[in-house]
C-alpha cells in the first residue's frame, strides 16, 4: 500500500506517459476514484495538503466535471445554466490550472483552494476554454482523475472565429487602444490567412483528437452552443443526464429578453442576465471573405462529424 501511496503522489508531480487509447469502464472509474481519495487523505496527514472544511459541513474538493471549452462558444452560459442545479459548485473565475505552467507548478493543492466550498452530494465545475486547445490539458487531467466527465460546448466555427475578434477589439477599445479590422487579420496576401489564431481554435477535430487519446467520447459531452443560445432547455437536460443529475432545471427557468436579445435565468423568482459582454454584435465582413471562411473550414468540419459520430448544423 506504502508503494502504491508513493507511485500517486509521484504521477501527480510528474505526470507520466498515457496510452494512446484510454478504455474507462465502471471498475475503472472507481479504482480512479478511490485512489484520489487515499491520495488525498494520505498528502493530508503529512500536511502537503491542507485541510479545506466550513464548519456547516461543506468543503473545498476536486472538479468531478470541468468545462474544458471552447473559447467564445458559450462556456460563461453553460455554467451560469448548469448553476441552476442545486447540485452543481461551481467556481467562479477561470482558474487556468493545466494551461497556464506557473499555476500548475503550485500543484493540487493550489487547484483545490481554487473551487467553492460544495456538499457531499454536489458535484463542483470549473470551467477554462482554453484547455479545449492546450496541447498538454489532456493528458494533464487524466493524470488527476481518469473518470472526469468533460463539457464541451461548441459553435459554427466560422461564427467562432467572428466573435473571438469581437472579444480581443472590445477589449482594446475599453483601454482606448487601436485594434485593426477584422479584414487585416482575415486576409493575407490576397488569400486566408490560415495561420490567424481565431481560425486555428476553430479547428475542432484536431484539438478533439488529442482529447480522445486519454478520454473515450462517452466521458465528453459536446453541447451544441448554437441551440443553446436559440433554445437553452433541451442543451441542458442532457447535460443533467451526462452529469447523472436529477432533473432539476426546468423551462421556466429561462425566459427571453427581447432588449438584450438572448435568453436570461430565473431561479427562486431572481432574474438574471449574462454580463452585458456577451452577445455583442459581430463586425460588419465582406460577403466574399465570409463565404471564404465557409469553404475552409468545410473539409475540417467534415472530420470532426466523422470522430465524434454526429452532426452539427454548420455551414
């Protein structure tokens, strides 16, 4: 047992090679599970992890789920959605542990002050977008935890490439800087600029194919991001089913607000919008460039349908 304690304190400060085909049945998932829980209890008593307990009961754990991405396809309202859940602890602030190496250097420890004090019977979220496309996030999680349940939210790329631009030239203008068009980043000596990032986060299959080297597609769940913007309800049922949550959340529980033009949330007679950043209105683009955007990204959305075994409604 000495040995075994030592190998997983070992695998979570240096993580190790993963096979390329991850097979996680229910006998699987409970080793994982257990073994986490002895990791923890053991690191505890030698005080490398402390103690995270409210005197009401709760405490600060692990993500049993987290929403790995992707950027701009509607992570902030999936979890704000999913928060409805009386079962659901969610964080609060991106936490950047597995992307971003001066956080991960601070070890689980670190992660775990990160998360909302939960219940036993709650399962705690945290949500990144950019692990969707950090080369190292996938394998990094599976050393933590082999039977995490993902999220994974996803829109027309093309539109995803449109909105990652809004983002970026809000955010300069709120700093009063310049930011060029969306034409200067689109177009490259005549033709598509293949190489602008916004276009490289929207190639979904080959960031999805690191994904399925540690996890199986029945632990990632891909919410539509279009159908939750036009019709939230239906996404997130089968996000209560994914999670194996009771069903909870309810059509009442959204309604439409015509000034803002998007779906807001009720809970408990509270009605409650989105940050006023989100659903601003794409730039103007030629009709040309964007029917460009459409043909580039036809081929990789064809192979992402074909990994993951469904279909999207996508130019």
């Amino acid at each position: 047992m000495a040995a075994f304690l030592l190998g997983a304190v070992l695998l979570i400060v240096q993580p190790q090679i993963v096979p390329s085909r991850t097979a996680i049945n229910s006998k699987a998932e409970t080793s994982s599970q257990s073994a986490q829980r002895e990791l923890l209890k053991k690191t505890s008593q030698k005080n490398d992890f402390k103690e995270n307990i409210h005197s009401n009961g709760s405490c600060r754990q692990l993500p049993q789920t987290i929403i790995i991405g992707v950027r701009k396809g509607g992570t902030r309202a999936l979890l704000e959605m999913l928060s409805l859940h009386p079962d659901i602890a969610a964080a609060e602030s991106e936490v950047h542990f597995f992307d971003w190496e001066d956080h991960y250097r601070n070890g689980l420890q670190w992660y775990i002050n990160q998360m909302p004090f939960s219940y036993p019977h709650q399962i705690t979220v945290e949500k990144t977008p950019a692990y969707f496309t950090s080369p190292k996030v996938p394998q990094r999680v599976y050393n933590m935890n082999q039977s995490m349940r993902l999220l994974l939210i996803l829109r027309d790329p093309s539109e995803r490439v449109l909105s990652d631009y809004t983002q970026v030239f809000y955010n300069h203008m709120q700093k009063h800087k310049p930011y060029p068009s969306i034409e200067q980043f689109l177009v490259k000596d005549g033709e598509l600029n293949v190489d602008y990032k916004a276009i490289n986060r929207s190639l979904y299959y080959i960031h999805m194919q690191n994904w399925l080297k540690y996890f199986p597609l029945d632990r990632i769940h891909i919410v539509d991001g279009d159908k939750l913007i036009k019709d939230p309800f239906p996404e997130i049922e089968k996000v209560e089913r994914f999670l194996k949550l009771s069903p909870r959340i309810n059509a009442s529980n959204f309604y439409f607000n015509k000034t803002k033009g998007f779906y807001c949330l009720r809970d408990s007679g509270r009605e409650r919008c989105l940050h006023e950043s989100k659903g601003r209105a794409h730039p103007q683009i030629d009709t040309r460039l964007l029917e460009k955007l459409h043909e580039y990204f036809h081929e990789p959305n064809k192979k992402f349908f074909e990994l993951v075994g469904r279909t999207f409604d996508w130019h």
